[in-house]
C-alpha cells in the first residue's frame, strides 16, 4: 500500500492514506486466528425478523483475525450493529481494517495489473472516500 498505492493518490487523500497505513502497521501482532468467513456482507447475511438466520457462501473461509468479519459486517450494516456483541480490542482492529478499504480496491487492481482506466477509476473512489466525500 505504501510504496504502490500512496503515490497514485490526491496530496488530501494521500495524507490520510499514510495515516491509515500507519495504523494498519501500529495493530502490531495479528490476533490469534480463528475461523473467518471472509466475505460476511450483503447478501452473505441472512435475516429473519431483525435477526440473522443463516450465513451462506463460505468458500472464502480461513483462519484468521476475527476483525476482518467484524469490518465488513459493521462497513455493511452500520458499525451500531455490532456494538457491544464483539470485544473492544476486535472492533478497534476493525475499524482499523474498515478504514483501509479504498486502499485495498487500488491495491487489487495494481497488483492484477487490471486496466489503467480500472485502476484510476479505484484511484478516484480512494481520493473521494479518503477525504470524505462520497464514492
């Protein structure tokens, strides 16, 4: 993210970025792991009166730190659905990762060497959501 990823972005956003990676590293040692879903959002979820009923769609599952689950349920139903259900320590973590990612959209199309207009359409997403305005 730091060497590949910044410098594609606004100064604004690049500023912000830097400090999201620097709390990304600041996490230190990962959690211990344990089983992640690693795709809970959306449709993934499913409700029956207010509560969840069912997960579905576990093909990306893994062992791994709790937070990444928790980031994309709160990034996807609101992060006052997950207060007081996880411990302090994994929704800090998680906020954490839920703040990386417009990085993380850059990172992957960098990384699979997607097309340039891909690319700068993740880059401008990234500069918007960074500096918070809407993507």
């Amino acid at each position: 993210m730091a060497e590949r990823v910044l410098p594609l972005l606004d100064d604004k956003a690049r500023s912000r970025g830097e400090r999201v990676v620097e709390g990304l590293a600041a996490l230190g040692e990962p959690a211990k792991p344990s089983l992640v879903h690693g795709d809970l959002a959306g449709a993934n979820v499913l409700w029956t009166d207010g509560r969840v009923s069912g997960v579905i769609d576990w093909d990306l599952a893994s062992a791994g730190d709790p937070a990444d689950d928790v980031a994309a349920l709160a990034t996807w139903h609101g992060w006052e659905a997950i207060a007081g259900v996880v411990p302090p320590d994994t929704e800090n973590r998680a906020r954490v990762i839920a703040a990386t990612y417009p990085l993380q959209l850059v990172c992957f199309a960098v990384v699979n060497r997607r097309p340039v207009a891909e690319i700068d359409r993740a880059v401008q997403r990234a500069n918007r959501r960074l500096v918070g305005r809407p993507a």
